[in-house]
C-alpha cells in the first residue's frame, strides 16, 4: 500500500498550534519568573504571534510581518517576551530558506530589533544577554535557512543535469536507431530491386523463376517491415523501456537466412566458421550481423561478377569476422577501393559499431584484389559491459 505524503498546509497548521501550546505554557510560568501573569488579550497575541505559521509557505514575508507586529504589541504590555518569540524565529527561517539571503538579513534585523526593544523596556533583563542572544539566534537562523535554500536549488540543478544527460542520451540512442533503419532498409530494399528486375527479365520466359524472384520479394518485404515497426516502435516511446520488449534483435545465429537473401540477389556467398561457436554477449552479436549485412549490400550494390566469402573466428577472448569479395568492377563504374574508407552512412555505422562494443575494423581493398572488411570484437565480460550497458 502506497502511503500519501501529508500536505504541508496540514503539517504546518499541527506545527501553529503545537507552537501555540508550547507558548501558552510558557505563559503559565511568567509568574515564577517574575513577570505579570497573561491575561485573555496576553493570550491572544500570544496565540497571533504563533497561529499565522500555517501559512509561512505560502506567504513567508506577510506572515513574519503579521508574527512581529504580534510580539510588540505583546512586549510593549510589559508581558514575558519569550513566550511570543518562538514562531517569529520559524517564520525567519522559512524566509532565509526561500529568498535571497540579503532579505533575509533585513527579516533578522527586524527580529534582533524587536529582542533590543524587549530588553531596553523591561527591567527584568540583561541587556548583554538580550543582544547576544538576538545576534546568535539570527545568525543561526538565517546561515540554516540559506544553506536549506542552496540545497534545493543545487539539487533542482542536478535534477535538470540529470534530465538534460537522460536526453542527450536517448537523443544519441535514437539516432542509433536511426542507423539501424539504414541498415535493414538499405539492405532489404536491393534485394528486392535485384530480385524486382530478375523477376521483370524472365516473367515471359522462365515462371519459375520469376515466380522465385517474387517469393523472394515478398518474403524481403516482410521481414524489412516488421524490423521498420519494431524500430518505430522504439523511437515513439517516450524512453528507451520499450527497446527490452521488442522482438529480439538479429543474431549470427540468422546469418544462413541473410546469405540466403545475398544469394538470391545474385551474389554467391560462402560461409566458414573456425573455432567453437558459442552464444556472445547480444550487443557483440547484433555488431557482427550488422557489419557483415552492412558490407554485403555493398557488395550487392556496387560489385558485379564477384563472389563473396564471410569468415567467423571464434576465439578465446575475441570474435574475428572477415568479408571479402573479389569483384572487379562497379555497377556504377567505381572502383570501390578508391571509395574513401569513413564516408557514407554505412561505413560510418560500422565503425561506430566497432567502436561501442569495443572492438577494430579495417575497411579497404583486399591484398589479393577485391574488397575486404575486418572486424574484431572482444567477446569477455569486460570487452562488452560498457557496449551493453549503453545499449540499455
């Protein structure tokens, strides 16, 4: 069960009137101290100078004005002071705790005045002991409610520090995301234009195949738009919680399914695997699956009469993964070693991939001809905690 915090006009009305009690009883004892016993309108100011505390949130400066007004007109009767002071004290607190400090000076300067004025009126009192209580009592009072005020708005500031670090990070998270579209569209989409173009060569000639090639699109299709919805999905929630409850993201485990869309599309590609393969952290497998769907499309879209090899190593503290392609021209007349390695949107993805899980990547002309794209990854706890911890 969830327990309601108490308003403060509530606990601040319980604090008045404890406050009134506590003066009235102190009233009580004016006698034995040797001071005139309090009478109705002794009382009343008494409980004046104490009830408008229930409202010192709402308006501190009239209340301490309403609570000193109250304790002169008690004082200047000839009354115990004491009995009136307790609440001009609180109320100067409250205002040193919300306004500038040299407001707060002036409420204590009014306060101290008032003390100097019990004492020079009544011959019942130290005028050392009146001052130095008076200066002590604001000193204490003002340095509490100032050092009360710099808290909050230190911790107001940490607050918006805090929210302002939380935006930047989802800011930066969603433009991830952005890049994750890039890489699903940008792949999906050239093999549906391949396989559209295949499809639209041999629809008179071979049905077979172009009814293939038309499987092949509407798998591609399908597969591209689930992953558009759970990225959309992502980006439209108002924090990042929802990422943990969308379908899981691709793994190595899917690679046959990727080589089999590269191979449909035209390009022949072979796997090799060395070592023992073992399930890695997810943000190191989501790493590798998107290098190496990043750089088959590349080979899709720019290579022609190539053939393309994907290499894994798994290693004892690190996963190797290599894709090579010997193809000798460019669709678009490129070559694509000449293309500098850092520009556009998927080799940038790339290397920002490596780089948040910790790992390397080349990208360049392959010394046996061809291009070539190398990824290392740690895959220990410590290679990928940070990675993982960002992606959350």
């Amino acid at each position: 069960m969830c327990m309601r915090t108490p308003r403060p006009l509530f606990v601040d009305t319980l604090i008045a009137l404890a406050m009134v009690w506590v003066a009235f009883r102190l009233g009580q004892a004016s006698v034995a101290r040797g001071w005139p016993e309090l009478d109705a309108r002794a009382y009343g100011l008494v409980a004046l100078a104490h009830l408008p505390v229930a409202l010192r949130r709402r308006a501190p400066l009239t209340v301490f004005a309403v609570v000193q007004l109250a304790g002169v007109a008690y004082i200047s009767l000839g009354y115990w002071p004491v009995a009136s002071a307790l609440g001009s004290m609180l109320v100067l607190y409250t205002v040193a705790s919300v306004y500038p400090t040299r407001i707060a000076i002036g409420c204590a300067a009014v306060m101290t005045a008032k003390w100097l004025y019990a004492g020079v009126i009544s011959d019942n009192l130290s005028m050392t002991l009146v001052v130095s209580q008076a200066l002590l009592f604001s000193l204490v009072l003002v340095w509490s409610g100032t050092l009360a005020r710099r808290s909050r708005e230190l911790a107001r500031q940490l607050r918006a520090e805090l929210a302002e670090r939380a935006r930047r990070e989802v800011t930066a998270e969603r433009g991830r995301i952005a890049r994750e579209l890039h890489d699903v569209v940008a792949h999906h989409m050239s093999v549906i234009s391949v396989q559209a173009g295949l499809a639209r060569f041999v629809l008179d000639s071979d049905t077979v195949t172009a009814r293939g090639a038309l499987g092949t699109i509407e798998d591609t299709s399908a597969e591209a738009l689930e992953e558009l919805r759970r990225i959309l999905h992502v980006l439209r929630e108002h924090d990042l919680g929802g990422a943990e409850s969308a379908a899981p993201m691709p793994t190595l485990a899917r690679l046959g399914d990727l080589l089999e869309r590269i191979r449909a599309g035209g390009i022949p590609v072979e796997l090799s695997i060395q070592g023992t393969v073992r399930p890695l952290a997810p943000g190191v497998e989501l790493c590798a699956y998107r290098v190496v769907q990043e750089a088959l499309t590349n080979v899709l879209k720019h290579t022609q009469h190539a053939d393309a090899q994907v290499r894994l190593h798994y290693r004892q503290h690190e996963l190797t993964v290599i894709v090579t392609d010997n193809g000798t021209g460019n669709k678009d007349g490129l070559n694509p070693a000449r293309v500098p390695a850092g520009t556009g949107h998927g080799l940038i993805g790339m290397r920002e991939r490596a780089k948040l899980y910790g790992g390397t990547i080349s990208v360049g002309p392959h010394a046996e001809g061809g291009f070539a794209v190398r990824l290392t990854l740690p895959t220990s706890t410590t290679g990928t905690r940070w990675g993982d911890e960002r992606r959350r």
